[in-house]
C-alpha cells in the first residue's frame, strides 16, 4: 500500500491537486475582493447610498454605527452583508471555473483528435513484419 501510495505522489496526481486547491483559494479571494471592493460599491450608491459593509443585526438588539464598534464590543450579529457577498462570490467562482474545465476539457478531446506520429521503433516493427509476411 505504501508503494501505491508513492505512485501516486510521484505520478502527479498529488502535486496538481494541491496546485489546484491553492490556486483556488487565491483566486476565491480574488474574486470576493472583487465582489466587495468594485461590484458592490457603485451598487449601494445606486440604491440610495446603501454601505453593504454596514448591513449586520446586532444580536444584543442596540444601535451601532459601523462593524468595527460591533467588533469593539464583542457583540455577536447576523452579518448577512457577508453572507451576500459570499454568496455572490460563489456563483462568479463557480461560472469561472465551469468555463475553465470546459476549455481543459475541450483542449484534451482536441489533443486526443490529433493524429499522433508513429515513432521509429514503430515503423521499423511494421517493416520486419511486413518483410516476414512477403517472405512466407
């Protein structure tokens, strides 16, 4: 089992995989940056001048100015602002990379289409045969 499991790691499987997450999690946060700092903003001024980054229920039912007071005093809130945008991020991270495995998925259909050469060792195999097949 530890050999399979060295197979494995070598063979690639591992390391792509983990490239991928990472790179996935970079990107996420991209895309939630994204979501926070350029969507939103012109958004809320759309809508009257809503600031997204203060829509939160404070759970202790009092009145607070902006997130960082809430955190000041450790009150606990619904943020559902955060939840939105989380949300929104979701839907664009997945989009993207549906797109992504798409275009992978149609790189390697055309890769498998392409005729691949026959190698040397290949062609000199057919003409011993072919030259056996025309002794006989």
């Amino acid at each position: 089992m530890l050999n399979d499991f060295k197979k494995f790691l070598i063979k690639g499987n591992a390391v792509d995989m983990a490239v991928w997450f990472i790179f996935g999690a970079a990107f996420a946060n991209i895309v939630k940056s994204f979501i926070e700092n350029i969507v939103m903003p012109p958004i809320g001024l759309l809508l009257w001048k809503v600031d997204f980054t203060n829509l939160f229920i404070a759970l202790d039912w009092k009145k607070y100015d902006s997130i960082t007071e809430l955190n000041k005093a450790w009150v606990p809130a619904i943020k559902y602002w955060t939840f939105i945008t989380d949300s929104v991020s979701f839907v664009i991270l997945g989009f993207i990379i549906f797109i992504i495995v798409k275009m992978i998925s149609k790189l390697q259909k055309e890769e498998i289409k392409a005729p691949k050469e026959v190698s040397e060792d290949i062609k000199l195999l057919r003409q011993i045969r072919d030259s056996l097949i025309q002794k006989k």
